[in-house]
C-alpha cells in the first residue's frame, strides 16, 4: 500500500493539473443531452457509426449488432491462434464498407511486407507464410507465375481500399512513454482527410513504459488513453493481446465449454485492461490433439449486449471463415474474386 501511495505522490508531483482535470465538472441537466444522444441513436441505427465484420461472420455479427461501436475492444490469443489474421479480416470488412481504418503493427517490417502478404492472402488460397517466405510448408518454392497471380489478385481492390498503416520508429516504441504513444495516434488522425473510424493496435505487449516500469503496470495504465482517445476520435480501437503462458491450458476444453465471460483476464499482463475494455473477444480451442481440435471465439464481455461462444467460425491456419469454408476461400474476398472462382 506504502509503494502504490508513494507512486500516486510521484505522478502527481510529475502531473499537478491531474488534481483539476479528475476534479468533477457539472454540465447541466440530463434532459439537456436527450436531442443529441437520439441523434446519435438514430445514426447507429442507419449504420453510420458501426465498424461492420465480413458478411460470413454471421453469429459475431450477430452479437455485435453488425459490428464495432467506437470505444476500446481486446483480442485475446495465443501465439499462433489467428488473433492478427482475424483483426485483418475485420480492416478489411471495415474498408469495404466505407470506414477508414489505422493498423500500427509494432512488430511490421520497414517495408510492411508481412503486412502486405497477409492482406494478399485474403484475396487467395494461398496461406500468407507462403507468400511471405516464397515457400510452401512442403519446401516447394512458389513460382513467379504463382506470385504475380496473387499480387494480381490484390492489386484489383487493395490499393483503393482505405487501409492505413501506421509508423512508429522501432526504438520509440521500446523506450516510448503511454504518453508519446497516444501523441503518435493523435498526430497521424489529426493529419489524415481519411482519418481512421477504426484503429489496430498489434499488439498490446510491445507497448513499453518508461525504463524499469513494471510490464503489467504500463499496459494498466494504456486502458485509460487508449479510451480516452476513442472518445475524443470516435474511434473503435481493436488492441491485441497475447494469452498469458500460465493460461494456455485453460483455454483449450476437452469436456465441455467454461462461460465465456469468465474468459475476461485470459491477457498476458492484461488483465486490467480487459476489464475496462467496452468489449473482449477470446480465441480458444475446443478437443485434443489426439481427437482433433477446432478454434473457437468467445465474446467474454460486451458492454453493449450479451456474450456468449460464436460456434459458426473456423480457422485453418491462415483465415477465419465458417465452418464449412475453413479451408477454401472466405466471404472476406472480393466481389470479383468470387465471381472468378465460381466460374
């Protein structure tokens, strides 16, 4: 208790105007809001403000009324889970329907090419590692003739598409305050016509606080900015988070499926800010190794409905699609890309 007192005294000796800003402020009375909260209403009821998913996410869909609200949501899993191809997909589901949207992939080459395979695999059969290191899981090279089909393939949408990445310098991130970081967002919205309504954070655990900062203590703290900041933007901002190693066991069920909102907390370092979040999704796996195993997606908290297991979704390494099309190409392709396919 000593040392969270004598933290809070160091903040505010750092920070005095923090007293002023957390002082309460009154604002008038409530009835004075209602005009300006039915208009917002009124505006999510035509779609205007939701961050719509791919069209065969029919049960997430479903859960979240269409999509993202603006506010702060979590995605939570393990390392090879498909957290980042998911959160691409739903950029990509975002573009399609008109939003702009933001990814900061901390870990991105210079070049964004890991980006640039895994939004090209969307557009193909191909599996993104594939296309990323020109080689197959089976030690065959793909041909030039394979490469050019894909680009060819996602160069007939993508570069209209507007998908942003965004750039942080490699250093500034390691060593970076919460606060830079949130400058760095700031910055880029402020200065972008197409500024983004949904904003990618990948992922949550490259967030560094200042030198000796506690890991568990600085991602707590990001809950607070990166909220504030999609109140100020009217942003959705997906953060993700990698599963904590003492919980990987606990999110893979042989005998049955746990409530999926006792999932919130499953984030490495996490934790705290899951719970603050407007909504948490959790990737899981259902059966064993010897029987088999199928992924799972647990909405373990929305503050705008209910939660529950999304069972009409499968992910075969590469993309998430429904069950039955787990191994061919998803609704996340484009119109002409389908209509190619089925002819």
């Amino acid at each position: 208790m000593k040392r969270d007192l004598n933290d809070r005294i160091e903040e505010l000796r750092r920070d005095p105007e923090q007293l002023t800003r957390e002082a309460p402020a009154w604002t008038g009375r409530l009835g004075d809001y209602i005009d300006q909260a039915f208009t917002t209403f009124m505006a999510r009821r035509e779609n205007g403000a939701r961050i719509p998913f791919p069209s065969d996410w029919e049960m997430l869909r479903k859960t979240y009324r269409g999509g993202f609200l603006p506010g702060l949501h979590i995605l939570v899993g393990t390392t090879g889970s498909g957290k980042t191809q998911m959160a691409l997909q739903m950029a990509l589901a975002a573009a399609r329907g008109g939003h702009s949207v933001g990814i900061l992939a901390l870990e991105a080459d210079a070049d964004y090419a890991d980006l640039v395979a895994r939004m090209s695999s969307l557009y193909t059969l191909e599996p993104w590692s594939d296309i990323y290191t020109g080689r197959r899981e089976s030690g065959d090279m793909l041909s030039p003739d394979e490469l050019k089909a894909v680009k060819a393939a996602a160069m007939e949408e993508l570069p209209i598409l507007p998908i942003f990445p965004l750039r942080m310098n490699p250093e500034a991130v390691e060593a970076a305050s919460i606060s830079q970081l949130a400058c760095s967002f700031r910055e880029q919205l402020a200065g972008d016509k197409e500024r983004p309504a949904l904003l990618v954070l990948d992922y949550l655990q490259r967030v560094k606080g200042r030198a000796g900062d506690d890991v568990r203590a600085t991602i707590g703290n990001l809950s607070g900015t990166l909220r504030k900041l999609a109140t100020e933007q009217n942003l959705a901002i997906l953060a993700l988070s990698s599963t904590a190693r003492d919980k990987y066991a606990a999110l893979t069920f042989d005998n049955g499926k746990p409530l999926a909102e006792s999932l919130v907390g499953s984030g490495k370092e996490s934790g705290e800010i899951e719970y603050d979040a407007d909504s948490v999704l959790v990737l899981a796996k259902e059966g064993n190794k010897a029987s088999g195993q199928r992924n799972l997606v647990a909405v373990a908290k929305q503050r705008a409905g209910r939660g529950g297991w999304v069972e009409d979704m499968s992910f075969n390494g590469h993309r998430w699609a429904k069950d039955a099309d787990a191994h061919g190409a998803t609704g996340t392709e484009s119109a002409s890309q389908s209509n190619r396919r089925r002819t």
